[in-house]
C-alpha cells in the first residue's frame, strides 16, 4: 500500500508542472500578442497623422491635379480649397493610398460642428468605395476591422469652421 500512494504523489507532482508550464505558456503568448497588436496600433496613429498632416496642406505641385499630383492637400491658410477636395475625390483610392505611402484603409470626410458630413463641391467624402454611400454620416460599422484610428482638425469653409476627419484602419 506505501507504493501506490507514492505513485499518485508524482503523477499529481507531474500533472501539475505540466499545467503551470501550460500556463505559463499561454500567457507568455497573449502578452506577445497584445504588444504585437500595441506596436501595430502605434504605426496606424503615426499614418493616420502623417495623412490628416498632409491635407492640411494646399498639396504640392500648385494647382495639382489627378496626374500631377505627388502631396495630397486640400487646406491652405486655414481654409478648406474646395477645388482642391474636388480634386482629391477625382483621385482612384489606390493611387491616394500610394500617395499617402499607407499600407491602411482610409476614409476621408469633411463634417460640419454638428456632426453631419458637409457636401464639398460634390464630394461628401473620399477613401475605401464602401464606407462611402451618399452624403449620410459615415458609419464604419460597414467595414470589418482589427484596429481604428480617427483624426480630426478644423478649417475654415464658407465662413464657418468645419472638422477635416480621417479614420484609418487595418
């Protein structure tokens, strides 16, 4: 009977080490993976800002069109150009996102202070072709994603301040 009961202990002892190294292993991979997903976020904000910086701009050449174009800008001094939003919304998504140099998605819009997106020469937004449907308010509901950053600035239009905003996401 002494034997058996010996038995038992190490199979518990073994059990057990086996578990804690489980577990310890789990956890060992979560904490990588959320500093993964930590360092990820933080070079979605630094394009996210990196974009709203550039269409800050009146964008480079002067009077830049969708075949010139080699900076993306649609503020100067303050104002929004609305030639210029007109000219960013005749630009392909893909050839912006090259552009901007941004592997992310985006989506470009101008809001007034209440909150409704503005219809700026005829354009009420810019980016990934399924976020934008009409003038309505954007819903990023309608697109699956891991991470999303939003940036927004003010500029003038029309004699009223209106909110420049960009969501980026992966």
């Amino acid at each position: 009977m002494g034997k058996g009961g010996q038995a038992w202990y190490l199979d518990l002892v073994a059990g057990m080490l086996i578990f804690i190294i489980g577990l310890v292993a789990y956890y060992h991979a979560n904490i990588n993976i959320s500093h993964d997903d930590i360092e990820g976020y933080g070079d979605l904000l630094r394009n996210a800002d990196s974009i709203e910086a550039m269409l800050m701009t009146p964008g480079y050449p002067d009077g830049w069109n969708a075949s010139t174009v080699e900076q993306i800008g649609v503020v100067d001094d303050h104002r929004l150009r609305p030639e210029n939003w007109a000219r960013f919304s005749g630009i392909s998504y893909n050839q912006s996102k090259s552009i901007f140099g941004t592997p992310y998605d985006f989506a470009a819009f101008v809001e007034e202070i209440n909150g409704t997106v503005a219809n700026v020469s005829g354009a009420c937004a810019v980016g990934y072709p399924s976020v934008i449907v009409g003038c309505q308010n954007i819903d990023m509901g309608m697109v699956s994603y891991k991470s999303l950053a939003r940036k927004e600035r003010y500029a003038f239009h029309d004699g009223r301040v209106v909110k420049l905003t960009v969501y980026l996401w992966r």
